[in-house]
C-alpha cells in the first residue's frame, strides 16, 4: 500500500469513525490540537487501521506522532 492510500484510508476512518470534518484533516493537521483525538481516540483509530497492516505496530513508535502525516509515516512499512 502507498503512502497515498493509506492517508485515504486513514481519512476514511477519520471522518466516518470519529465525525472529523473532511476539511480539517490535511496531512499536516496536529491530531490533538487540529483533529482533537486525545490518547483514547488515538488508539481507536489504529485499531481500526490495523487490519490494512501486515506488520505489528511497536507502541513505542506512537510516542513521537504529532501530525497526520507521522501516523501514514510510520504505518506505511507495516503495509508491505
């Protein structure tokens, strides 16, 4: 899966799983601050990535993201 795609994907759920507004979310959005996903949400939204992943996900690998991007960023080599 490309980078592209999963940012689709990731919108996707965004919008229909936690009524984020298509507007807001851009790659560079602050998902706390823009998006207003606290610590729950966050793990929400990569449970519901987590099938689109072949690899397992590191939990010390979410401790840097900020932005929408880190999140496509750091899932993508988990697609392959």
């Amino acid at each position: 899966m490309t980078k592209d795609e999963l940012y689709s994907k990731l919108k996707e759920i965004l919008i229909n799983d936690f009524d984020i507004d298509e507007d807001l979310i851009k790659p560079e959005a602050l998902i706390q601050d823009e998006l207003e996903l606290d610590s729950i949400d966050s793990v929400d939204m990569i449970v519901k990535v987590k099938p689109l992943l072949n690899g397992k996900i590191e939990p010390d690998a979410f401790k840097s993201v900020k932005t929408v991007q880190d999140v496509v960023d750091i899932l993508e080599p988990l697609t392959k």
